[in-house]
C-alpha cells in the first residue's frame, strides 16, 4: 500500500504542476510557483499539495485564492485523465521551506562578510 501511495503522490505531483503550469501561462499566478509536495492519506480521502510562492505578498495572496478556487475543481480535471476509481480532496497549503532557507543562507552569507572583514 505504502509503494502505490508514493506512485500516487508523484502522479499526482506532475499532473498538479502540469496543470498549475498552463494557469500560470494563461495570467492566472503572478510571481514564481512552484508544488513543492503532495502528501495523501493512508486511506486516500484526502491529499495535501505544499507549493511555494517567490514574489511579492499580493502574489502570495493571489496564488492562495487561485489554489482555493483549484481545490474544489481539480478532482474533476483529473478524473478523466487518470482513471482512478477514487480522487482524493485536494488541500493547497503554502511551503515557506525554500523561503526560510533563502533566509537562512542570507544570514551565513552575512556572517561569512563579517569573518573576512575582521
């Protein structure tokens, strides 16, 4: 069971992207989005897709409605593509990993700075 959730969780995965691809093409997200993560359940109701988002806050703001919007719809778009008997319910949650690492080497990147200056 534990090996067909992993293949869902990248099947997913792509067809998520792939889909979220073709919005951003289309205007639909601002700033840089990228699914980071999709998580599912051991009895598959329900599936947690992370995604981070580089850019400004109303960009952050913008992807979190548009994701909202997806979640209701995006077990219908993937249904036909799929054929899977059972589509989880999707759960858009914002990953803020990649930014506190940016955070984190900006601050060695500092104290790095302040080594070779003393």
């Amino acid at each position: 069971m534990i090996d067909r959730i992993k293949r869902l969780e990248e099947l997913f995965l792509h067809e998520i992207n792939t889909h979220v691809t073709r919005l951003i093409a289309s205007g639909h997200f601002t700033g840089f989005i990228t699914i980071t993560a999709v998580k599912i359940a051991k009895d598959l109701a329900t599936a947690k897709v992370y995604y981070s988002v580089f850019g400004s806050d109303a960009d952050k703001k913008l992807a979190e409605r548009n994701f909202e919007e997806l979640r209701t719809r995006i077990g219908t778009l993937l249904r036909p593509r799929l054929h899977l008997k059972r589509i989880p319910s999707f759960h858009f949650i914002l990953d803020n990993t990649p930014e506190k690492a940016a955070r984190v080497e900006e601050i060695f990147n500092k104290i790095e700075k302040e080594e070779k200056h003393d």
